[in-house]
C-alpha cells in the first residue's frame, strides 16, 4: 500500500514483516523513551526466545518507522464485561491475543500508519490458526488510550490502560472468516 500521501515518507510500497537484522532500529524514534529502547535493545531478543513476534513497517527494506508485537496471553473471564461473557464457557482464563506495543516514527505521525499497524496486527491475529477470544491491548499513556478507544477497543473496568475486543468483531472489521 503507497504512503505517498505524506512527503515526509520515503518514496516507496510500505511493507509489514517480521523484524530481521536487517532493519535499522537506531533510527527509529517514537518520542517514548521505553518503546525506543524496547525496539533497539529487547525486539530481537524477545522474537528468538519466541517470548513477543515483533513486526516492523518500512518503505525501503530498511529504515523502521512502525512496529508492533504480538504475544499470546490469557484474561481472566471475571475481567471481561459480563455482556460479553455471557456465552462463554466458564472457563476461569481465556486465551487472547496480546498487542504489547504499537509506535510510529516520529517522521511520520498523522499519516494514519499506526491504524495501518493496528489492522496489520488484527489481520495477523485473525488469520491465526490458534484460538484466541479477543485481541488485549495494554495503552503506554492516555493518547494511545484514547486511540484504543476510536478504534473501538474497550476498556476493562478497574484497569487504566487495558483494553479489549472480541475477534469475531475484529475479523468482521478486517473481512476475515
């Protein structure tokens, strides 16, 4: 999908992939110290020891300027909204998918590539031949909060920055099965 819309953005087809040693990390810059350093220091760790799947977005097969993980984890059901969980089966914990971390350069904010991100990350998710109830997402701070929020995640009482949405919903959403 062409980013050419911001003239910011180098010139190219916007790819999602896994990250490889390949990409330069050092360059990305975010504006939140923790999402930065995570990238340059722990995403790589963390794909080998299959603890996150860390996946970046670039235009030239190169320079990062978006990432995302996946992990899977588990909510417990007493955390899900009751009219959500009224048809579950009353299993103590769910299986879910965890969307730990979502940032974009700070060379291309307001381009919509977080959304791009966050579809990506749904449509992989989706796709996955492994059950999973919802999609989680824990938000670094109130603006990512209020994107989860527009993007109609909600918000599990008593926690700050944890949000969810069913993938029955998400794979209505992205146009999956």
């Amino acid at each position: 999908m062409p980013l050419a819309a911001d003239p910011s953005l180098d010139r190219g087809i916007l790819r999602i992939q896994p990250l490889a040693t390949t990409h330069d990390r050092l360059g990305f810059s975010c504006g939140v110290p923790a999402l930065d350093r995570y990238l340059r220091e722990q995403a790589g760790q963390d794909a080998r020891r299959r603890v996150a799947a860390p996946f970046v977005a670039t235009t030239d097969g190169v320079r990062v300027i978006g990432f995302y993980t996946l992990s899977a984890t588990s909510i417990e059901l007493s955390d899900i909204p009751p009219a959500q969980a009224r048809k579950l089966p009353r299993y103590p914990r769910l299986p879910a998918t965890l969307l730990g971390r979502l940032a974009t350069d700070l060379s291309v904010r307001g381009t919509g590539l977080g959304r791009v991100l966050l579809v990506d990350a749904i449509t992989r998710a989706v796709r996955s031949e492994i059950a999973s109830f919802t999609m989680v997402l824990d938000a670094k701070d109130e603006s990512a909060a209020s994107f989860c929020a527009r993007e109609g995640f909600i918000r599990l009482p008593g926690t700050p920055i944890r949000f969810v949405r069913r993938m029955d919903d998400l794979a209505a959403v992205v146009g999956a099965p």
